[in-house]
C-alpha cells in the first residue's frame, strides 16, 4: 500500500526539501517538526508540503523517523521563511534554522520536584528544619537545592521535612509558563496628540489584518506609551494575540523591561543572544504554543515561529543593529514589515530620528505617520549649540574645549550630571612609534590597533587580536618610543579627572560593561546620582532616562562622518540627536555641546537647529541623484579566501560570468570592509540597480554561474550597510 509523502525542508544549506514516506498511524502535516535520515544521520527538519498517496507509488522512500510534540509551523511562517531565502539569495534551509535556534523547546519543558508548605509543624522542630520552612514561606514553592541555599543546610534537611509532614513534593515544569499581562491596568494618562496616535493604533488593531505605522516623535514624547496601548487593545481584541516588540541591544535595556511589567503586571518574554539554553528554549517553547504573549527581542527574535502574531513594534526602527551582516545577512525592520503583511499583523516603527527609507515609504503612503512633536509635562528637548573647535580648539593633546569644560563644571557646582560622548573605545585609537613613524596594525591587515589602558593591552576592534603593549617598537626597536595618538573614552575620562578631581567620573563601553549586571550598576548609579560625569560610547546613546543629567558634550561629532558611505551623515545625526536626547528628559532643562571642525556640514547645521526635515530634504536630494537607496537598489557579493592571489583570480573569473541585465552597474572588485578576517581574504563588488529590478533575481542568477575552488567562499548581502 502506498504511504502519504512529506516533502521536508532540513535545517541545513539545501537548496530544496527532499521525499519522505509517512509510516502508517504516524501524525504527520504540513508545517510538522520531524526527523528523518539524511546520509548517515538523523536531522531535524519542517514538513513543506504533503503529496498524495500516488506521488509515493513507483518510488522506494525512507521514512520519517519521529514527530515532535509541537504545534505545526503556521503557514505565514512557512511563507516567511521562502519569502526572505529568495530575497536575502540564501538557501530556505539556512533560514529555517534561525526560526529553530531553540530546539529543546520542541519537547515540552522536562519537570522538576518543587516543595510546597503543608502548614503541619512537623514532630521534631530543629533549628535547621526551622530556617527550611522559613525560606520556603518566603520563596514560595522551590526545588531542594533552592531551598536549601536560601535556608544554608543539606538538602537532606528538606527531604526530612517530606517525611515529616511539614512539606509536600510537587512534579513541575521546570521552564515555568509566562505571566499573562493584563491589558487593563492603568497606563499613563496621555496627552492629546499621544492619545490621537494611540487611537489610530488602536482602531487598526480593532479593523484587524496588516497595517503599517511609522511613530515619529522626539525623543521622550511617548512613543512608548502609545504603543503599549495598541498592544493592549491588540490583547483585548484577541485574547490569544501575540505582540513581538524588537528593540536594539535588548540585553543593555533593563529599564525598558521594568516597564513593560509595570504596565501589563507581566514581564515579556526575552529573547537575545545573552539568553542561557534554558530560557532561550522557554521563550521559543511557548512563543510556538501561543502562550508567550508579548515577547521581547533583539533582531533575531523576527524568526520566532509565533503561533498568532498580532502585532509587531520595532522600536528605534533607524537603529544599525537591526542590520546582520553575518551568514544570512538581512535587515530586521524591512524583514518585520514583511512578517506583518503575510501575518496579517500590524507593524509600528517607531524613532525620533526615522531612516530616510521609512520617511519616504511614510510619504509614499505605505505607512500611516504618526507624529509626536512635544515632550509631555515640564520634559524639553536641550538645546544644542556646536562648538567650533577652529576657533576655540582644546589644548595640545587634550580633548575638551574650554567652552564644554565651562559648563562641565557648572553642570557640577548645581548638583546636575553631565554625559560625555565619544565613540571610541579603549584609551587612543591608534598606536604610532615616535622614533620610525610605524602605525601598529594587526598582521596581515590595514587595521590599526587601539590602546587599552585598562587592560594594557593593544586590540583590533575588527578581529578581535590583542597583544600586551610591546615595550620596544616592533618596527625599529626603539624603547619607550610607542604613543597612542587620538582620543578614546578612557583617555577623555583621564583628562576629566586632572580638570575636576571632586567629580565622580565613570566609563560606559562595551569594555567596561561586560555583562547585563555590570551594565544595570552603572544605570542604576547614574539614575540615583553616584556619577557626576559618565564617559560613553554609543552604548549610552540608547533608551535610558537620566532625570538629573543636563549636559550631553559630543567630544569628536566629526568621527563618524569619515568613510565613504552612503549613510555616513545620517548616522552621525541620529546618534547625535539620540545623545542629545538624552539631557533634560525630567523637570530640568538640558543642553548639548557638539565638538566640531565642520560646523558647516548639513548634518551638524541641522542638528544645532533642530532641523531634522531639513537634513533629510538634503540626504533625499543627493540619494536621488545617485540613484541610492531608497530610490534605487544595492547588492554586494563578497568573495573571501585563505590568499590574496587566490581571492584575487577568482574575481576575474566571477567578474565575467555576471549576467548583463539593462540598468544594472556593477562596481569592483575591492577590497571589502574588513579586508582580512580570520584569516581570510576579502573582496566585494557592489550591484546598483534602478528600484523596479529584482535584484535578489539577478544575485541569485550571477551565483547560479559560479563554481568557486573549495576553499574560496561567495556570499551575497542585498542592502549592504558597511561600507567603510
Ligand atoms: P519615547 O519612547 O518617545 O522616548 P517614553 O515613552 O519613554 O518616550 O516617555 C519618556 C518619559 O516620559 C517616560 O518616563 C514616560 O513614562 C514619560 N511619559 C510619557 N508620556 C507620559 C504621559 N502622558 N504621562 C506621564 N508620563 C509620561
């Protein structure tokens, strides 16, 4: 007798899903997580698509091994999921493993014994089994090992107390389920215009289906609290409604989950790259049941197999880290309005300083705009001046005007914090022999190698290589010769502390924030006010709510203007206005001084006058012209391999295999923005395409040409961002 076939989509780079009988009795259906044998093993894979009996006669099958206890992959997934292979040119079953990142959430969660109170005093009261009943008043119902701890005894001590009568065992899911938030606590009280935004949000949720938004407001006007009343509406309209919100940096970002449980009496479930394999499995366990209603995520929480996805926010939309540019190289907030459409769902992209991409899809009535023009209460966007660091330029080898020193020292006789924002990590940027003029690089490459004070140790913020700092050149061999030249953040926190020895002066870096609890003290110092002065990168640069600090200074606002890309300006003025978002979000007014040599630049002009459609009307000129993006397309296709000679053939020959198609420019090969990594050579060539050229197509037919030697790579990036 003929069996039902699966066709199954493996998780691994194939470029199509292979044949499968169904033995008999087994429950099989489309969007089914089985196993099956592929070569020597067993792998996981999605059941695609189900043929009839007949399609099986004729054919000798292997059979699907074992199905997995979960609800089948919704069919919006499914189309996702082809969807963005075909756009992003990367095999199906590439992207199917990102959705399946957590495979110990296809089981249900194993169990674990809890013990709960019984309320009987047991026979023999010991001290030690008094403190155990103390702790499990206090906890609540734990395992022993829990108990134990809180208690400081043997777990022997808790089982004594089973036996006793005092307590009673309890087999539990040992990934405990998500409260469930409660859409109708009170939220803020919003203002008028805040309440027209929530409105629309809210009436879209009601209508139902896809709806595009963009929430344009300053920094601080509430984009938060508007959108949490459309996923409350969205949880009254559909109990069952999940809401994914995506945020930048989700591990740094504490605050933000406070307050999602300060509103919905439930904290969200989390997902990022931070989380251990028990709650990474937890959070995808039951955002694929439907029971994990509002899950917030970093970027990869996009391919979330969500059983009833409602409503997506992607939350500071213009934000760079929403771009992977390893292995699947896709953009997260284009991808989400995708999700949203074959969803059905609604979308909200929310900043204060949206991607031109988004202001002209707004303007072109793809998305609602949703505008928030002031700061509630007493809360005022600073003032930003520039400082003209031509005219009045810091003393030789420092980095601080006296202007921005001034008002550094009035911001501490009031009692008022200031930020000082330099993106630069380590203590100088770059390494330089005094007696050869040797600029130490890491091997093989162009990188330079930053000073670390700190650590004493010189770093490529590329590769990651690190050496101790040498005593002698390694050039000329000349002692004592190596100086750091330019500024990083830990050398700006050296010259504070000689200007304002009183001043309690703290570093905010990916170096001296290491983890999730090192991050929250620093927060949680500069919220209670332990720090006068706090010296960051552009990890400050997001969500957080200093109410006592008023002086943002930008030490160097010309650094990211360097390099040639296309975004280059409209990056510097979204980080900088994000940063100078930062002051006076409370009762006090606040300010910004913007270090800079190009007082002239657009981007610098606009900023000072808080004229941010002025510097978009600017960008959207000159992108035009060029035919840029959003107005035209771009691709890259980088090719890497183990020598430059072996890299550098192959692109001949990948040169002339590329399909002429009218409007296309190709440009390259050159050398791609990290030209050595681990230990590979690296070239791209950039694709230009007029916007009605499906240029995924056209990547995808130039690769179909190519057979590389094994050991050089090809990868394709559709909207490239680095382009430095
Ligand atoms: P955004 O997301 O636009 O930066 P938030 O939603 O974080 O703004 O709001 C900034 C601060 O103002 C937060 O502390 C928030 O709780 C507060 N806030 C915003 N709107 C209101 C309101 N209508 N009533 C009271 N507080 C508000």
């Amino acid at each position: 007798m003929a069996m039902p076939v699966a066709r199954i989509l493996f998780v691994l780079p194939l470029p199509e899903p292979f044949d499968y009988a169904v033995p008999e009795g087994m429950d099989v259906s489309v969007g089914s997580y089985v196993t099956a044998p592929l070569g020597q093993t067993e792998r996981l894979g999605v059941v695609w698509d189900m043929l009839d009996d007949a399609a099986a006669a004729g054919r000798t099958l292997k059979p699907v091994i074992s199905v997995y206890p979960a609800p089948p992959m919704p069919a919006a997934m499914r189309e996702f999921i082809s969807w963005a292979a075909k756009y992003t040119v990367s095999h199906p079953g590439h992207v199917l493993g990102m959705a399946l990142r957590a495979r110990g959430g296809l089981t249900p969660s194993p169990t674990e014994t809890v013990f709960h109170l019984t309320g009987e005093e047991p026979k023999k009261l010991t001290d030690t089994r008094r403190r155990v009943l103390d702790a499990a008043e206090e906890v609540g119902a734990a395992n022993a090992a829990t108990l134990a701890a809180a208690a400081g005894v043997s777990s022997g001590v808790v089982k004594g107390l089973v036996s006793a009568g005092a307590l009673r065992a309890e087999e539990m899911a040992a990934d405990a389920p998500f409260a469930v938030p409660q859409p109708d606590l009170p939220g803020a009280v919003l203002t008028g215009e805040q309440g027209e935004a929530a409105d629309a949000l809210k009436a879209a949720m009601r209508t139902g289906g896809f709806a595009a938004f963009l929430l344009d407001g300053v920094t601080g006007s509430g984009k938060t609290e508007v959108y949490f009343e459309a996923i409350a509406e969205a949880l009254r309209v559909d109990p069952d409604a999940q809401v994914l919100v995506m945020l930048p940096e989700i591990a740094l970002t504490q605050a933000i989950l406070s307050r999602f449980e300060a509103r919905f009496g439930a904290a969200p479930a989390p997902w990022h790259s931070g989380l251990s394999d028990k709650d990474r499995r937890r959070t995808w366990r039951e955002a694929v049941h439907g029971r994990a209603r509002i899950v917030i995520g970093a970027r990869s929480a996009l391919f979330l197999p969500f059983a009833n996805l409602k409503l997506v926010i992607v939350d500071e939309e213009h934000d760079g880290s929403y771009k992977q540019e390893d292995g699947v190289t896709y953009h997260a907030r284009d991808m989400a309005v995708m999700r949203a459409k074959l969803e059905g769902a609604g979308v909200v992209l929310a900043s204060a300083t949206p991607a031109l991409e988004t202001v002209v899809n707004a303007e072109a009535g793809r998305y609602t705009r949703l505008m928030l023009a002031a700061r509630p209460g007493a809360a005022r966007l600073p003032d930003v001046e520039l400082v003209d660091l031509r005219r009045a330029p810091p003393a030789k080898n420092q980095w601080l005007s006296p202007h921005l020193v001034h008002a550094m020292q009035e911001t501490l006789a009031a009692g008022e914090q200031t930020l000082l924002f330099l993106n630069r990590r380590g203590y100088a940027p770059l390494v330089l022999c005094k007696a050869c003029g040797e600029r130490l690089k890491t091997p093989g490459t162009e990188n330079w190698l930053t000073e670390h004070r700190y650590s004493g140790r010189l770093v490529c913020h590329v590769t990651g290589y690190s050496i101790p700092k040498p005593s002698v050149c390694p050039a000329c061999g000349a002692k004592d010769s190596l100086m750091g030249v330019g500024p990083g953040v830990e050398r700006v926190a050296e010259e504070v502390r000689v200007l304002m020895p009183e001043a309690r002066i703290e570093i905010f870096s990916s170096d001296t924030a290491m983890g999730g609890d090192a991050t929250r003290g620093i927060i949680d110092r500069m919220e209670t006010g332990e720090i006068d002065v706090l010296i960051g990168t552009q990890i400050v640069a997001k969500g957080h709510n200093f109410p006592n600090l008023t002086l943002v200074g930008v030490v160097d606002a010309d650094s990211g203007m360097k390099g040639g890309d296309l975004r280059a300006g409209e990056r510097t003025y979204q980080l900088l206005s994000q940063v100078a978002g930062r002051a006076g979000r409370a009762e006090r007014p606040g300010r910004a001084l913007v270090q800079t040599y190009a007082p002239d630049n657009p981007a610098m002009l606009a900023l000072a006058d808080g004229d941010r459609d002025g510097f978009l009307q600017i960008e959207r000129d000159v992108r035009a012209e060029l035919g840029l993006p959003p107005f035209g397309r771009l691709a890259a296709m980088i090719i890497s391999a183990p020598s430059a000679e072996m890299v550098d053939e192959t692109c001949r020959e990948i040169s002339l295999a590329a399909p002429n198609a009218a409007g296309i420019e190709l440009f390259g090969p050159a050398p791609a923005p990290i030209t050595v990594l681990r230990g590979r050579h690296r070239r791209r060539f950039l694709v230009k395409a007029p916007r009605n050229i499906d240029l995924s197509a056209y990547m995808a037919a130039w690769l179909a040409r190519l057979k590389p030697p094994r050991p050089v790579r090809v990868s394709v990036d559709i909207d490239p961002y680095s382009f430095l």
